[in-house]
C-alpha cells in the first residue's frame, strides 16, 4: 500500500540519506562497530556533515529547523535499519530524539548556545540518564540526588543502561532535587564528560545493538554548575521528562515500524534467491501464505505510525497515543521479524545476515521508553477514566 505523508522535500532528503548509507554503513563499518562496542565519531561527524542529525536544532545554532516536522527523522530511520544499521540508527535515535530535544525545548539560551551547534554537527554527544540499578519503570524510585550548594549542586548516585552512555560528551541526568517523590522533587541536571567524580563506568555487553554503546554511570560528589539546570528551573524535572515521552515512545514504535519493512524486504529477496526441492523457496504455498501476511501487517502498522507521525506534527500526539504506538509496533515488529527468520532458514540465525541482527535488535524495543506493560497501564488508566 502507497504511503502519502512524504512529499518532495522529504524525498530529497531521502536521497541524501541514500548516500550516505551507500558511503558509511558497509559491512567493514558495521563489525568495526560491533568489535568496538560503540559508533566511531567520525562516522556521527560525517552524518552531521550530511545534514541527517540534529535535525530539529534550529538553524541559528547550525541545524536544519525542523521542530515538529519528525518526518525527515522517520526517513533516516527507514533509510539506515534498511541498511542493516539498527545500531547506527540507535545512536542516531539517541541525539535526535532523547538528548537534543531537552535542550532546543527547555533549555536556556546559554545552554542552547553552548550544546547545540556541536550536537548538530555530530562533534558533541548526548545521552539522557534516568534509569538506574533499583529503579527502571517507577522513576520515582531513582536514588541519585543533587544537593544544592553554593553555585551549583552536589550529584551522588548511579544510573545504568544508558545508551550512548560510554561515548557522550553530555549526559541530561534525573536527579533528586528534592524530599519525598513528589512530581516538584526532581529536576535534569547536564554532566558534563571529565567532571571530577563522574565515572562512564563499564561498557554492558548486549544480546542486540552490539555496535551501539550501553553503559553504567555513576557519581561520587560531582560538582554541577547552576548553569546546568535545564530551564533554570529547580524541580521541574519530572513534568519535563513527561514532555519528552511522546516523541521517545513514538521513536521507538517507527522505528519497530522501520525494522518490520526492512525484514519482509530482505526476506522476499531471499526466498526468491534461495531454492529447495528444485523450486525457489516463494513458490511454495506456505512461504507465500506467511509473506502475505507479513505484508498486510507492514501496511498497517504504516498506517497507523503515519497517522500518528501526523498527530505529532500538529502537536496532537497525546502520551497515551504515543503508548498504544509504542507497545502495538513492536508488537508487531517482534512477530514479523520471527517469521521473517524462520523463512530464511538456517541463515536467519546467523548474525552475518541483517535479519538475524535486527531480530537480536528487535527484543529491547518492548523493554525501553517504558515497558509494553507499563504502556499498557497507562492507556488502561485511561480508558478507565483514571488520573
């Protein structure tokens, strides 16, 4: 089925996009990646030289100034997970989506002046820390505090699985800033990469987004300037994570979306390529049977993704629709890519083939942004007319 969202700006992009693939994401790139643990800067460096990060960092601090239209990033997402770059794609999803929005929305104009320019040229990295040891889901529950002193704040605690962790240069941190959990007794707070005190830690070794860095964090009497305090605002962090959900949750549910084309694209080419019994593997009825399936799943999860890519655009996109995208996606995503592996025989299982490293890939979209269960309480609770 035809998608109609993009129209001739986004196709050009897309071509951009196309080309970069062609020059940086090749097979010596992608194990150079996994043995390494982390994306190489010179490759974030030259996706902020082509124009496919920092999209939304206004163009006074030298991005494209593209705020809401989330399209342009729904075409690097498609473009890169075709490639067979789902760790790529992750440390792209990490600047774009999670550490730069939290500064072009609230921060202030010093840190906007301060960050942005770098972020969107790729020569500064960001990450966003929240979850930590004892406390995932129930961000309530984090331990790490900051205790106002004299020109800034006192930062003890830890955080773990945080992506890009290893590798940022900055690192928008939840912190208690406050007594009980209350939404007014946390804020975000930017550490900053060689602050004394602050540790990046071990790298964590993953089933999936081997070539994507995940990392512990933790601080021991870090030292953070006032001016570090996102929006300037003590006790704010909470509601400010709240504002940023959506678009994470919507992220995740393209990007599951992305994945699902990506695997029936690779597993139609396959089938037609490989033969069994004298005949190629999509001439048998079954093979067909579950690829049409597989297709008409592809349609609709478009479909809705696209309705709701739209709903963000005109700042509609609500955080229980945002949910419902996030959990029914990857849903859909985990059941496409299972028969997509199993079509590909004993080849799907090894990690030389794309479709066995977006399966690997695949598993942490139900578990991060917030668990699909977690996302199936909040849109429950409102159904249920509760607060």
């Amino acid at each position: 089925m035809e998608r109609d969202i993009y129209d001739e700006d986004h196709e050009a992009f897309r071509d951009v996009v196309k080309e970069f693939c062609k020059r940086y994401v090749t097979n010596e790139k992608r194990e150079q990646w996994d043995a390494a643990g982390e994306i190489d800067r010179q490759t974030m460096r030259a996706a902020g030289d082509a124009g496919i990060i920092g999209l939304s960092v206004p163009e006074e601090f030298g991005g494209a100034g593209m705020l809401q239209d989330y399209r342009f990033r729904t075409v690097v997402m498609e473009e890169v997970i075709a490639a067979g770059a789902g760790s790529l794609a992750g440390a792209f999803g990490i600047q774009d989506d999670l550490a730069v929005p939290y500064i072009v929305h609230m921060g202030t104009q010093e840190q906007k002046q301060k960050w942005l320019p770098g972020m969107a040229t790729g020569e500064i990295l960001g990450a966003l820390a929240m979850t930590e040891p004892g406390a995932g889901s129930d961000l309530r529950g984090i331990k790490t505090t900051a205790k106002k002193v004299d020109g800034g704040y006192i930062v003890n605690g830890a955080k773990t699985f945080i992506s890009s962790g290893k590798t940022a240069d900055m690192v928008v941190t939840f912190v208690k800033t406050g007594d009980g959990n209350r939404p007014d007794a946390f804020s975000l707070l930017i550490l900053e990469s060689g602050m004394a005190g602050f540790d990046h830690g071990k790298k964590l070794h993953k089933m999936g987004f081997q070539g994507h860095d995940t990392a512990e964090l933790s601080f021991s009497d870090v030292f953070v300037p006032e001016a570090n305090l996102i929006s300037g605002k003590e006790g704010m962090g909470f509601v400010q994570l709240m504002m940023n959900l959506p678009l994470e949750r919507l992220s995740i549910g393209v990007a599951g979306a992305a994945a699902a084309q990506a695997a029936l694209d690779w597993t139609i080419a396959y089938t037609k390529d490989r033969e069994a019994f004298g005949q190629r593997i999509i001439d048998f009825q079954n093979t067909r049977f579950q690829l049409a399936d597989v297709a008409a799943t592809v349609d609709a999860l478009w479909a809705y993704t696209d309705r709701a890519l739209l709903a963000y655009k005109d700042g509609k996109l609500s955080a229980e629709e945002a949910a419902k995208v996030k959990f029914w996606a990857t849903e859909r995503e985990w059941e496409i890519l299972d028969t997509c592996v199993q079509l590909h025989g004993g080849y799907g299982y090894i990690t030389e083939y794309p479709i066995a490293r977006a399966f690997l890939d695949a598993r942490v979209h139900r578990i991060y942004g917030g668990t699909n269960e977690i996302m199936r309480e909040i849109v429950g609770r409102q159904l249920a007319g509760k607060k």
